[in-house]
C-alpha cells in the first residue's frame, strides 16, 4: 500500500488529470494536498477586496463551486487543460478558483471583472501565464435577468454598494437615505438576490 501511494505521490501533472477523470480517489485526494493551499490563496486574494460584504462562508461556497465546476459535463473543465500549450496545472487552476471567485460575486454585485492572465500569474509563484477560461455563459444570462427584475434605485443601490464597495455613510449620502435604511436595503436586497439566484441560506455580512 505505501509503494502504492509512493507511486501515486509521483504522478505527473497529466498522469494526475488523467487518474482523476476515471474516478481515482487517490489521485483526487492527491490533487485536494497539492491545490487546496494554491486555490484558497487566489481565492481569498479576491475576496480580502470585498470584506465588507464576503466572509469565510462565501470563500468556502466559493471553493465548493469550483470543484462543482471541475466535476459537472463529465468534468469537461479537466479535459479540456492543454499542457500542450506550455500551460502549468497549477497556473491553470489558480485562474478558475480567481473566475469562480469573480463570478460568485456577480451574483450579488454584478461584478463584471474577470481574472487576467497577468494576475494569475502573479498569484501562482513562478509559473508560466496560463490561458484564458470562458465563464459560464448560462450563469452570466441568469444573474443578468434577475438583476432586470430589481427597479432602477435597487440596481443604483448595488452598483454602489457591492460594485463600488462604497462605506454605508458614503452610500447614504449618494443616494439621499439614512444609513439605517442602507443597512435594512442591503438585507433585504441580499436575500431577495440569494432566493432568486437559488442559491440557498444568505451568509452572514459584514456589518
């Protein structure tokens, strides 16, 4: 068993990938101590930008989306890697878990940054640039469709709230309201975005 896990210990990155589409759980466990800290460091780089409104739920459902994203079309995401192209796994993966974590706050902020190829690079320590990764485009269409449903103040509200990152004072000022109505708007414009997007019990906010 030990020469076993030896010798998985040493698979190559395409060897790697290969194991983990067929379904071994040993080269999965491998690919979670090889990735994880790479994954939650360019994920939390996104994040830190946003403490105002993400906490540690949202970099773990974060994470979560990202392994749902690699194993969903029969984990199309994995196969479609191409070392081939001088790409390195671990630039390639830390420019999805940098996509995931911009599209996870487009579902709340309308967030219209992607990751570049310059800032995965610069996350993953002395990699190669990786190539550029299309979000989901069926996602993108539903957060815009619900974002339509929202009247127009609603939609000024989150743009400076979320999109801008603007200070409860600083959007209450904007918008002419008191602070205590940006607080009870930011509520219940969370849950309203959280039930409409489908996507479960609200995390806690900031205050």
């Amino acid at each position: 068993m030990h020469d076993v896990l030896a010798a998985k210990a040493e698979l190559g990155e395409t060897e790697l990938l290969d194991a983990m589409i067929v379904g071994d759980a040993g080269a999965w466990r491998l690919f979670h101590e090889r990735y994880d800290r790479l994954i939650y460091r360019c994920i939390t780089k996104i994040t830190c930008k946003f403490s105002s409104v993400l906490c540690r739920e949202d970099v773990r459902e974060i994470y979560a989306n990202l392994l749902y994203n690699l194993l969903r079309r029969d984990m199309l995401k994995l196969r479609s890697f191409r070392p081939e192209k001088g790409n390195k796994l671990g630039s390639w993966i830390g420019l999805l878990a940098i996509n995931t974590a911009y599209d996870y706050l487009r579902t709340v902020s309308r967030q219209p940054r992607q990751g570049s190829i310059n800032e995965a690079a610069s996350t993953v320590a002395h990699q190669p640039d990786p190539y550029e990764v299309l979000l989901d485009k069926e996602r993108r269409t539903r957060i815009d469709d619900v974002m339509k449903c929202f009247s127009e103040r609603d939609q000024t509200f989150v743009a400076l709230y979320y999109g801008e990152g603007l200070s409860p004072d600083e959007v209450a000022k904007e918008m002419g309201i008191s602070v205590k109505t940006v607080y009870s708007k930011k509520h219940k414009i969370r849950s309203r975005l959280v039930d409409l997007l489908d996507l479960g019990p609200a995390p806690a906010l900031a205050a």
